[in-house]
C-alpha cells in the first residue's frame, strides 16, 4: 500500500485556498488514486467518477486545470510536477523500496534459520540420548547378571544395596517406582534383572540344589523362592 503526501505548505497556501472544497477534494482523490495504481499522476478519464462521492464535475475539473494542477490529455488528466511540485512517490521509487523491504526480510528470515539451526543440540551430547543411557545400562550390568554369572551378591555390597527393587519384579528402581525420563544405571540394571529373571522357564535342567542359586542382580535366586536379601525389603 502506497500513501499519498499533502505537503505542509499548502496549508496557508494561496494556491490552494482559492481552490474550491470540491477542486480541493477532487484533488486529493486523485494524488490517493495515482498512488495506489502507480500511474505517477496519469488518470484515465473513465476513472475521474471515482475522484469523489457524487462523481464527474467538469467545473471543479476545469478549476483545477486553470490552477495549475492538472491538464487534460487525450485520454484523461494529467497531475503536474508529480515527483516536484505534488511531492510524489514514483512509481520506480516505490517498487525499489518493495524490492529493498523484501530483501531485508529474507535476509533476517535467513540469519534466524541459521541461528536455530546453531542452537539445536547434538544427538551425541544431548544428555537424554540412549548413548549415554546404553552406556551406564550395559557396561555396568552385564558382567553380574544372568545365567552365566557365577559372582555371588554378598549381603552389604553395593548391588544388594542398592536403588534396584528387591524382587526383580520391577524394571524401575526404588527411587523411581514409576520410571523417569532422566538417565538411570539402577533402572537399567532393574530392567535386566527382570529380563533375566522371565527369561528362566523352572523345571527345565536347573537343579538348585545341586547346581547352585540362578541369582539375579539383586541377590535373589530367579528359578526358587530363595531371598537371602529379603529381610533388606
């Protein structure tokens, strides 16, 4: 959109007070029609109805052509001293501030994307990543846990101990009975215990009593009711 400028000086101008009300208005709707069509002060006479409310008047047109405003053409009026006198924006000047306004904004549009692009974390330094989570699960759990596991939990060590629920029956530790979205070496050795310990089918070959306790990572057997930690419940 494209604004229309009435110069101060005209308030007080003798110019413009000998013009009529009307010739004033009409004039007025012409400088706004020009601009926003960018004739750069052309008007087509099958256009000068829209100049004002109550349509053509070929007396206050003549007004404004003995004042000096605009002078008839073949087609029409023509505005004088457009960009001078008038003190209009051409037609050129206006699409090179539209031309400089959308380059501003696509450069700005551009430095945000960079900028959130440079703010998003890495995968592999996000503290929520399963990196870091497959780490303190795995690394720290395997060796004692499972069927091959021949190291004994022995009362007071830092597995029976422990944050893991007592009866394997949980994949989440004590301090987060109902999970947590935060990364947890107890929660991840609870969730082996407990694969562990489904993953034994009693009955099949294993023999307590002979072949010794199938214990879990909380010292509690996972193919009979043996619970030498039980009273740590």
């Amino acid at each position: 959109m494209v604004d229309a400028r009435l110069p101060a000086e005209w308030l007080g101008s003798i110019r413009i007070d000998d013009l009529s009300d009307r010739a004033f208005r009409i004039l007025a709707g012409a400088l706004m029609w020009c601009n926003g069509q960018g004739t750069d002060g052309s008007i087509p006479a099958r256009y000068t109805r829209y100049l004002h409310p109550d349509g053509d008047d070929q007396a206050a047109f003549d007004e404004l052509v003995g004042a000096g405003f605009w002078t008839r053409v073949e087609d029409g009026y023509f505005l004088e001293g457009w960009s001078t006198d008038l003190r209009q924006s051409t037609a050129a000047e206006v699409e090179r501030y539209r031309e400089s306004s959308r380059l501003r904004q696509k450069a700005y549009r551009d430095r945000r994307r960079v900028a959130r692009a440079s703010d998003a974390p890495s995968p592999l330094h996000d503290p929520m990543s399963t990196h870091d989570v497959t780490r303190d699960g795995a690394h720290d759990v395997t060796a004692n846990v499972g069927s091959g596991s021949l190291t004994a939990v022995e009362e007071g060590s830092a597995y029976a101990t422990g944050n893991v629920t007592r009866n394997a029956d949980s994949p989440f530790c004590r301090k987060h009975p109902h999970g947590t979205t935060e990364p947890c070496g107890a929660c991840a050795r609870a969730r082996v215990a407990l694969a562990a310990r489904h993953s034994t089918i009693p009955g099949l070959g294993w023999d307590c009593s002979s072949d010794g306790h199938k214990l879990v990572i909380d010292g509690t057997c996972a193919v009979c009711d043996h619970r030498p930690l039980s009273h740590l419940a």
